[in-house]
C-alpha cells in the first residue's frame, strides 16, 4: 500500500506491514514503540496515521501523527523513527501538533545544535526511556544483586514441578488468550478498574501468524498460566518484550517467567528491552531491581 508524502496522511492500517517492516527493522535504537507490531497494535489508542518525507531515501523518511489522552484534552504529537525531517517540514510539523515524540538519539544527534536557534526545546522523557538488560544476567541471575529474584525462582519451582513450556503457536494461541483474559479478570477481582493493553494484547495473539512476534507460554500441569511475547528489534541485537502476563496465584512467577524466557532466547540477542514504566513508581522500582545495564534514551520537543 502507497504511504503519502507530507503534508498528507493516512490512518495506520495493516496493509501497510510490507512497506513499514523492513524500515523500522533497522533502526539502530531499539526504541519499543518503533516496530510495525508496536505501532499497529496501538493505532487505535493513539490515532496513528502516517505519511513519508518528500524526500524519502531507503533508510524511511516515515512521519507518525498520534493524539495523547490527557486529564483536560488530548495533546496531538508526531514521531520520525528513522531520521529527522528538513526544518521546514519540521517547522509545518509543530505549526499542526503540540510536541515531537519519541525522539531516539540517532535522529537527534545530527541536527541537536540547530534546534536551539529555532525556539525547539528538547527534553530528556525519562518516563519514556527503555530499560535495557544483558540476557545473559536475566538468564542466569548469577550473584548476590539477583539473590532474592533467584529465590523466588527457586520457590516456584519446588512448588510446581510439574510446569513446563510451550513455544506460542496456532496450536497454543487459544491457551495464551486463556491466559490474557483471566489476568484482566484477576485486575478487576484487585479493584484495578482497568484492563492496560489488554486490547492490543488481545490483537497480537489474534495476527500472531502475520505479525513479527515470537513468545513461550508456560503451564503448570495442564493449566496455561504464564506468557511472554515480543520481537527482535535494533537491527537483531535486541529482543523487545512487548507482553508478559500470568494468571493470579503462583508465587514467583513472573521472575520465573522472565529468567525462563530470557534463557530460551537465541544467544545472539545480548540485549532484552523490557520497555518503560510510564512513570509509575511501582513499575520503576521493580524494574530496577533486574539491575538494567542501560537505556534506550527518549526525548521529546517543543517549539517555543
């Protein structure tokens, strides 16, 4: 499917897989947000549409619209996951959007000391940033900084001897939608009155055979109660975690499931991308106690 060129969009739909895929294979970032499944998966929440640079070269001159709901009234931004526009489309950018998402370090680092004397402001999105882990640390949880995650590992499985694990497939996909609806059952049983990603997690494993995505799912027995799921990113060097979900119950597991998962992996992915926390203190503190060994660094712009 044709993608237009700026100032013209379309909505982000699946027909546009063959010609998005390849590009945003290869950004060098690892920013989550920038694979094809990433986008697609949330287009509705966001409002995605798309339109491509004038002068678009291989490398995917791609522009990304997207709304943001807020307290008072949604905040439309743009997104350029492969490079930066020229200044005048960058300009007629923030002229119809109120900020610049997203922005990875490879498309800032060329033009970052020409935005200042043209009033672009840019910020570190810390709530944004990906936690970054070696796969090995998280396959092995080898010393004392892992000490009480390899417990609970250790617990769960004195518990549950008879667990084991399945790659997702055809065959397993009715399992892992199993899975996915009780834990949104198990969030209102909490009184959490929301169910997260559960639409875009919903659709992964409904295209799972479309999609670039490839996940295990765990059972105890014969009841499925875990899963993880996501994709390679940055060129190969990455694994992107977009889901990991499991049913209420089984203490330990979720550090189960990510040193499992982390361990099934192929060796040549040396980095896991766990994603961002989106601000929540809870989801921050957890995710520092794997220890990340860094972070793919997010900013966002704004015109003054």
């Amino acid at each position: 499917m044709f993608v237009p060129c700026y100032p013209d969009f379309i909505p982000l739909t699946f027909d546009l897989k063959d010609c998005l895929h390849p590009r945003l294979s290869l950004t060098q970032d690892g920013v989550s947000e920038f694979t094809f499944s990433g986008l697609y998966l949330f287009r509705d929440k966001y409002k995605y549409r798309i339109s491509r640079l004038v002068d678009d070269s291989p490398d995917g001159g791609f522009i990304i619209s997207g709304e943001q709901s807020g307290r008072s009234k949604a905040r439309t931004f743009f997104m350029t996951p492969c490079r930066a526009p020229d200044w005048e489309t960058l300009e007629a950018l923030f002229a119809t959007h109120d900020y610049w998402k997203n922005i990875s370090d490879s498309v800032l680092s060329p033009i970052k000391e020409g935005l200042q004397e043209r009033g672009v402001v840019v910020a570190e999105d810390r709530d944004n940033f990906d936690y970054l882990y070696y796969r090995k640390d998280l396959a092995e949880l080898s010393g004392k900084k892992y000490y009480k995650k390899k417990n609970h590992v250790n617990n769960f499985l004195l518990a549950h001897p008879d667990h084991n694990q399945k790659p997702i497939s055809a065959e397993t996909i009715p399992a892992v939608i199993e899975i996915l609806d009780q834990w949104r059952k198990d969030l209102f049983l909490r009184n959490i009155n929301e169910d997260g990603d559960y639409k875009a997690a919903r659709e992964a494993l409904e295209k799972f055979a479309s999609l670039t995505l490839r996940g295990t799912v765990f059972f105890v027995g014969d009841k499925p109660v875990a899963y993880c799921l996501g994709e390679s990113i940055a060129r190969g060097k990455m694994f992107a975690v977009h889901f990991e979900k499991a049913v209420d119950g089984y203490k330990g597991i979720y550090q189960f499931v990510n040193k499992t998962f982390a361990a099934s992996l192929p060796g040549f992915f040396t980095l896991l991308n766990r994603e961002q926390d989106l601000g929540n203190e809870g989801l921050r503190q957890a995710k520092m106690t794997y220890r990340p060994c860094g972070f793919v660094r997010k900013y966002t712009g704004i015109k003054q």
